[in-house]
C-alpha cells in the first residue's frame, strides 16, 4: 500500500454498481497500489484486502453465497460481513481460530459507485448537486487508463487553455485561443473557478461560434466538477481512482437537461475527448505534479492550476506530486 495519509484517509470512487452487479456482487479492484476485493450482500457493500488468510488466494475469485457470506474459491473458507472467518469445509467440525478474519477497509454507495476509504475518513465524499435533480440525464464515461499520475490528470481537466489546440474544432479554436481573466477562490470547500470564458466553434449544438463560461470546482484532490454556464444545463463530476502512483483510472459522469441526443453519441464524444487528452498527459514530464511554483512557468490563464498545486502542497499530499 502506497503511505500518503492525505489519500489514504479519503474517499475515492473505485468501481460502478453497474460493473459489481455484473460481476456478481464480488469483484477485485486496486487502490492506492493495494489489491482490494469489493462485494455486496444484499444493501451492504464491503471492501477488504483481496487476500484470503489460508493460502493467500484472491477472494475477488470467490463468491456471494445465499445467507449475505463471501467463499473463497480454494478451499471454501467463508467469511461474514465482519470480515470473520466463519466455516472451514474441510473441518465443519472446527471452530475458525479468531486470526483467520480478512482485512477490511471502509466502504460507501454515492452517485451509484462504490467508494472505499483505506485509512480513516477525514471527509465525507463530495457532493454532487445536480444528482437528485430529475431536470438531469446521467451518463457515465469511462473507465479511462492512463499511465500517468492522477494529480496531472485532474490539473488537465482544470485546464482550459489547451481546448483549442488539443480539442480543435471541437471545445476550442486556435483563432480565438485567448482565455480572459477569471476568480478563483480556495477556501475550506477546495478551490473554485468562476466565470472561465472560452470561445468554442459550437457551445451550444446551434453550431454558431459564441464564448462559454464555465465554473469549475475541485473538492478533494482526486475529484474535480465543472458546470456549463448555458441555457442547456450542462454538468460533470471527475472521478480519478489511483491504482498506482502514475497509473490512474478516470471516470466522469455527465448530467445535462439537453434532450436530443442519444446516450451512446454523447459517450462518443467524451471517449473521443479523453483519448485527446491521454498522449498529452501521458508524455507529461516529470511524472509527477510539480507542488513548486518555480518549477515550471505560469500565465495568468493558469489561475486554477496554481490554485490546485498550492493546495495540494498545503493539504501536504506526495502522492503523484514532486
């Protein structure tokens, strides 16, 4: 496991529902370098250490059985939602001795994805505004693998300045690339960008160039927001699981109230997006986010990256900075 106390003692969104309930309810996941096993019994969701006390075998190959009790697939060893270990089949007759209990870790539902906390909270997961409104449509994109380290990725997604260059013809265009001035504030709740103005070729399906303003928002150091000022309201929540310090997964949900576009054309236009993104940020050096200011040149439309680096430093994260 990866030591950084700032990450372990969050929240970080590891798996959808979605991919548990096709999994059947038990399925493996890796956090913060550490190999975890995800299952629900019923309305309960557990997270433990993917490790089985007996042989060491993956109980994310194991499996839910009826009374809510999670079987490895070696010997049988079955375990209760404590953790405790309670049949050995090849002994029925004996009681399991109290070290054979699996290592467990925090585990919660939110926006219809599991979350799992290695340490001890320290926030409750973020909020998500726009979720309960039934103005909104809700599509999830991703998962996207990068080889790159999470603090980079989301310091992208804060980045506006690279749409006409990166996203051309789509988010920005290189003849009107100028970003105009904006606020950014960081208080107890994270860091807010408001009024970030960004001319786009078409912001609005009419396809007549206009400038857009958006807001953007980090609330931890992994999970990231920005809304679309428009009269379409468009929204999406940045979700970075770390797997390793410079291998990251990222996923998005997207809610919006706009109504003529299928689910599926609208999950092709942010995978085309991410896979713009992805050499970019892949190819970025070093590795890890620099936290010092000097250590690489900043222009006023960098405001919400300085913003970001300076709070990480202070929140005093090493995980995937330098």
């Amino acid at each position: 496991m990866i030591n950084d106390p700032v990450l372990l003692n969050d929240w970080h969104a590891v798996l959808p529902l979605s991919a548990l309930a096709a999994q059947n309810n038990v399925a493996g996941a890796r956090l913060l370098g550490e190999d975890i096993v995800i299952w629900r019994a019923g309305e309960h969701i557990r997270a433990w250490k993917d490790l089985c006390l007996h042989r060491g075998t993956r109980l994310s190959l194991g499996e839910v059985l009826p009374d809510h009790t999670l079987q490895c697939p070696y010997h049988g060893w079955t375990y209760d939602e404590s953790g405790a270990c309670v049949r050995i089949p090849a002994h029925p007759e004996q009681k399991p001795p109290t070290k054979a209990r699996a290592f467990t870790y925090h585990a919660a539902i939110a926006y219809d994805f599991v979350w799992v906390c290695l340490g001890e909270p320290a926030y409750a997961i973020p909020e998500f505004a726009e979720w309960d409104d039934s103005a909104y449509r809700k599509i999830l994109c991703g998962a996207y693998e990068f080889q790159a380290a999470g603090p980079r990725m989301v310091e992208n997604f804060l980045d506006v300045a690279h749409f006409p260059f990166v996203h051309e013809n789509i988010l920005g265009t290189q003849q009107r690339p100028e970003i105009p001035d904006y606020q950014v504030v960081t208080d107890e709740n994270g860091i807010t960008a408001s009024d970030i103005r960004v001319f786009q070729p078409n912001p609005d399906g009419s396809h007549i160039p206009n400038w857009v303003s958006y807001t953007y928002k980090v609330y931890r150091p992994l999970v990231a927001y920005f809304r679309k000022e428009a009269a379409e309201k468009f929204a999406i929540l940045l979700m970075v699981t770390p797997i390793e310090e410079v291998r990251s997964l990222m996923w998005m949900w997207m809610v919006m109230t706009q109504a003529d576009s299928t689910d599926d054309s609208l999950r092709a236009f942010q995978d085309e997006i991410a896979m713009q993104d992805l050499p970019i940020v892949e190819s970025q050096r070093p590795e890890l986010l620099p936290l010092d200011l000097q250590a690489e040149l900043h222009l006023r439309s960098d405001k919400t990256a300085i913003a970001y680096r300076r709070w990480l430093n202070e929140l005093g994260l090493s995980f995937g900075t330098s």
